[in-house]
C-alpha cells in the first residue's frame, strides 16, 4: 500500500523543493522507503536541496526513451539508505515529458516504494499538470503573504477537480514576530481563507539557506532547530500520529514585545 | 491620546488589512465573474426586481462573499414601495398614490 504525494503551491518560491526533500529525508528516518521524483523539467533543484548533484547520470527522460533502467537512474543517498532521487532533465522544457509518461514512471515506483514525493513546479500549466497527474494526495505549500495565499487557492480549486481527493497544507516561512505586531496574516485567518486541513507550520529560519549551501536536509543535522522539529513532525503526521502545532508564537514573549503590546492598549 | 503623543508605537494592521482583501480577492476569483459580467449580472437583476418593488437606488448593496469554500451573490436591496402591478421601465411614471411602506 503505498502513497503517492504530490507537493505544489501555485506560488514560486515558497518552499516545495524544501518540503520535499526535508520530508522525504524525515520519512526515510522513520524507516519508509521513499523515492523523491524531481517533476520540475527545465529547472530542477531537488538535486542541490539534497547534496546530490554531482550524482546524476540519467534521468527521467532517459528511462522513458529507454536508454537505461530506471533503477539505473535512481540516484541514491548514502547518508540516508531509503531515500532515492528521481531527478528531472535539465537541459529540455515542461513539454518534454507528458502526463501519461509521469503516470508511467510513477507506477514503476510504486511497486518498491513506500511513498512516492512529487516536487512540482511552479505554475498552473503543462508542469502542473504533468506533476500531479499520478498523485493521490496533494501539499499544498504556501507562506503568509497574499499572493502565494491567492495562488495556493486557485490550486485548491484546481485539484477540486482532479482526481485528488485528499489535499492538505504546510505554512512555511511563518515569522512569528511579524504577526504578533499584526503585520502578517495570521495562521487562523490563512485557515479561514482555504479551508483545508492543516498539516503543519514552519518557521521562517536562516539555518534552512544554510542547510541548502552545504547540500545537507536540515532534518538531517545533529543540533535541532525549530524548521527540523517542524518537518519532522510532518512525517510524524502524515504517518497518522496526531501531534499538535509547534507553539511559534511563545518564542514572543520577550520583554521588549510585552511592553509594546502593554503600550498598545492606551 | 497616547496615540497622538507617539504615534510610532501604533503602526497600521496591515495583517488584517491583508486579510480582507484575500477575502475579496478569493471571492472573486473562485466565482469566476470579470468584473463586465458582474455589472451587466447587477443591471438586470435590479431590472427585474424593478418591475414588482421600487428599490432605494442610493442603498443597493451588491457583493461576492466567501463561505467556506462557495462563493454566495449578496443582494441587499431595500423596497421603498410596492409596485400594485409588474411594469415595464417605462411605466415608473405613472401616478398611483400609496402608501410606502418602511
């Protein structure tokens, strides 16, 4: 019985490589086998997310036109044995590679893997649509700012009408600061907005550009973080335990944020 | 007043501000409705609903709101009177005294 996910936004930018790649890493801790697919053609980057670009020989397209096994093409990471890297062409476009392709390798998949993690690209058109072709679940990830929430709901919509039937979503790049001073739109009211179940919060955190120039998921350090608990408790979620949401706000509570507030009141 | 005095401790909600547009913009987008079809949507309507009441031109209120996820039409017209037969536009002149009603 395996799962098929596929992680999109509508929105460039908010973080679907990053979710991908910290909760394939995560789900592969527990123990799953997970393959990562790279659906974005033309400009992957799960591959530098991951560490492993100086890994992959074939790809994708090379599997279809039948120039190597698919195992071939897996490239696999040595730091996290049940983990496996699909990656995209980079050298060809979004028509590369169609719908029916997607469903094709994705079934492949599916008969060794645990769940199967589609990194989709930004946008509505052919690389959406090639990217959740073959998906049962979908992440919709987006961040609090207006834009990337308008662009979240026209997905929602989107996939209302496609055979995916459960949709949930990630806030990433919350700033607690911000919305404590009532500068950001708050979880809640993202919540009100989409009416989709929530499936976790992550924080906004430089360690994650970090993690990204050393090529290591930040789930994968020895020191925790905020974002690392975060995704870690994802995989937790999605594997059915009921965990509840990190409380960003509580790190608030500093005594120069007391006296605005007490300030505010007048 | 201590508003007034230091105005640099009460910067503007720009979060809630935020969300009340999100809440237009989704009702509008997920209704599908360019704006051209909503007026012409707005002028018939009132058309029709002209033939049976009067309406109060000055307090028309026309808007997409969200629930959930459906977006609802909200019409909030109010009658100042009753019209004793359905007219046509071209009647509205005629004299009938009655009494309008509240």
């Amino acid at each position: 019985m395996n799962r098929v996910i596929v992680i999109t936004s509508g929105k460039g930018g908010v973080g679907k490589t990053t979710v991908t790649a910290n909760l394939g890493t995560a789900l592969a801790s527990l123990g799953r086998k997970v393959a990562l697919v790279d659906a974005d053609f033309g400009l992957r980057n799960l591959d530098i997310l991951l560490g492993l670009e100086q890994r992959i020989v074939y790809t994708a397209l090379d599997v279809l036109a039948g120039e190597c096994s698919l195992d071939k093409a897996l490239v696999r990471d040595k730091r996290v044995p049940n983990l496996v890297l699909l990656p995209a062409a980079q050298n060809r476009t979004k028509e590369a590679i169609t719908p029916e392709q997607m469903k094709e390798l994705v079934e492949q998949l599916s008969k060794q893997y645990d769940y199967i993690l589609i990194d989709c690209p930004a946008g509505i058109e052919m690389g959406f649509r090639n990217a959740i072709a073959p998906a049962q679940e979908a992440i919709i990830v987006t961040t609090p700012e207006m834009s990337a929430v308008r662009d979240a709901d026209r997905v929602v919509g989107l996939m209302e009408s496609e055979q995916i039937k459960t949709i949930h979503l990630i806030i990433n790049r919350l700033r607690p600061d911000m919305i404590k001073l009532n500068q950001m739109i708050s979880i809640e009211d993202i919540l009100d907005l989409l009416v989709i179940p929530l499936l976790g919060i992550v924080p906004d955190d430089q360690k994650i550009i970090v993690s990204t120039n050393r090529g290591e998921p930040i789930v994968l350090e020895e020191q925790t973080s905020l974002p690392a608990t975060a995704f870690k408790n994802i995989a937790a979620r999605l594997e059915g335990k009921n965990l509840p949401f990190l409380d960003l706000m509580a790190s608030q509570d500093t005594i120069i944020n007391r006296l605005k507030r007490f300030l505010n009141r007048f | 007043m201590l508003q007034q005095l230091l105005p640099w401790l009460y910067p503007p909600k720009t979060g809630e501000q935020a969300k009340h547009r999100l809440k237009l913009i989704l009702a509008h987008d997920r209704a599908g409705l360019n704006p051209a079809i909503l007026e012409s949507l707005r002028r018939e309507i009132l058309e029709v609903v002209n033939r049976y009441v009067e309406i109060d031109s000055e307090s028309i209120e026309f808007s997409l709101e969200n629930d959930q996820r459906l977006t609802c039409l909200i019409a909030n017209l109010p009658i100042k009177r009753i019209k004793p037969y359905p007219t046509d536009e071209t009647e509205t002149t005629s004299k009938v005294e009655s009494t309008p009603s509240s």
